[in-house]
C-alpha cells in the first residue's frame, strides 16, 4: 500500500491536535522508510522480475522491517523517541498515537500484500494479496485517502492552523497520480532505483505538509 497508509495520518491526527500532520506523514511510512535504507545497504531483499498486479516490486525478504515482531518494535522506538523528545504535559497520549502510526503501516499492508509478511523471523509470511488485483487496489486506496482526509478536513475547518482546503486537495491529488505512476508507469530495473523512488516519495510529502502547516500557522500581520 502507498497513498493509503496517509489515511490513517489524517484520522490520528483528528484523535490529537497537538501532533503534527508532518509527524503523522513520516509516522505511518517509517517502516517503508527504513527499509528504503536497508533495500539500498542490501540487508533486505526485493525484485522487480517478478511483479504482481498492482505492486511493481516483489518483497521477497523483509523481517527488520515489515515482520509483525519488528514492526511492534520499530512502534516501541518511536514512541521512547517522540516522549523523549518532546517531554512536555500530556505527551505519553501523543507518543502512543505516533506509535500505533507507525504499527498501522503493518496492519494495512497486510491487507494487500502477498504472504510477503513475516511473522517471526522470516517466516510464517502473511498476506491478503489484493495486490493482484489493481481495481481493488486503487479502490481501497482511493477509499482510504478519501475518508480520512475528509475526516480531517472537517474536523479542521475552524482551527487557524490548518493547512488550507485547496492545498491538502492538491496534496491528495498527488499522492493519488503517484499512486497511479507505481502501477503503469515505467517498470523500474531494479530493487534500488523502486527503493529511491519510494524514498523522495515519503520525504517529499512529508516535507510538503510541513511547510503546508508552518505557512498556515504564521499569524497574518496585515488587515
């Protein structure tokens, strides 16, 4: 799953004002983002001989990140780091949230990928396998990133420091094109260059809806 996981973002986001969009975005890719690194150092492994449907990339091992075990870990970090780093009143409730974005990432992927998931270790692999289907796909997809961004749209809509309607419908639209891209784009030669790719992906919009909330945020000083 890619534009999909940003669903849950907008939904915890709804649940605790005080985290950040960004933070939410980085939260629900991070297991996607690690193994990016790792795929790119050869500590896991993935090809692109042998695609299904709706994915460009067969996972073929992946236990650091995307076993259920790690994935439970990877949550665990994240919240010690995001408690220790912002340690003010109130922040175990936002740790937690950061941390069940992060394990979210797994549940979702469970849904679509193709007993690719390992369990323990590297197997035990689970998967639903929607992947092979790109109407479902792109349906569940859609679907998600739909709600939850609505969700959020509405529960924000009086609050100064959201990003704008127009700016988060853009935001949505892109993530949607490259939802698209993935599928029928070029087919990419190797493990490393999906892995590049997946990395600009997840940064970039991060980066986006960071300065989407920091330009919002600032208080118009004219009248």
């Amino acid at each position: 799953m890619l534009a999909g996981h940003y669903s849950v973002s907008y939904l915890l986001k709804k649940a605790d004002s005080k985290i950040k969009l960004w933070q939410l975005f980085l939260a629900v890719q991070w297991l996607d983002v690690v193994w990016s690194l790792f795929i790119l150092l050869g500590i896991e492994k993935a090809d692109t001989q042998h695609p299904l449907p709706a994915s460009p990339i067969h996972l073929t091992y992946m236990p650091y990140t995307h076993g259920f075990l790690t994935s439970l870990l990877w949550s665990g970090i994240a919240y010690a780091v995001y408690k220790a780093v912002y340690s003010g009143k109130g922040n175990r409730k936002s740790a937690l949230i950061i941390a069940a974005a992060v394990f979210s990432h797994w549940l979702l992927d469970l849904i679509v990928h193709d007993h690719d998931l390992p369990m323990l270790g590297n197997q035990y692999k689970v998967g639903f396998g929607v992947y092979h289907s790109i109407f479902w796909s792109l349906f569940i997809e859609f679907g998600l990133l739909l709600t939850g961004m609505l969700i959020y749209m509405r529960s924000m809509k009086n609050q100064e420091t959201s990003p704008s309607k127009y700016g988060m419908g853009l935001v949505f639209a892109a993530l949607f094109l490259f939802n698209m891209i993935s599928i029928w784009g070029p087919h990419p030669p190797n493990e490393k260059v999906v892995a590049i790719f997946n990395l600009c992906y997840y940064i970039g919009f991060t980066w986006i809806i960071y300065i989407l909330e920091r330009h919002k945020a600032k208080p118009n000083i004219f009248p």
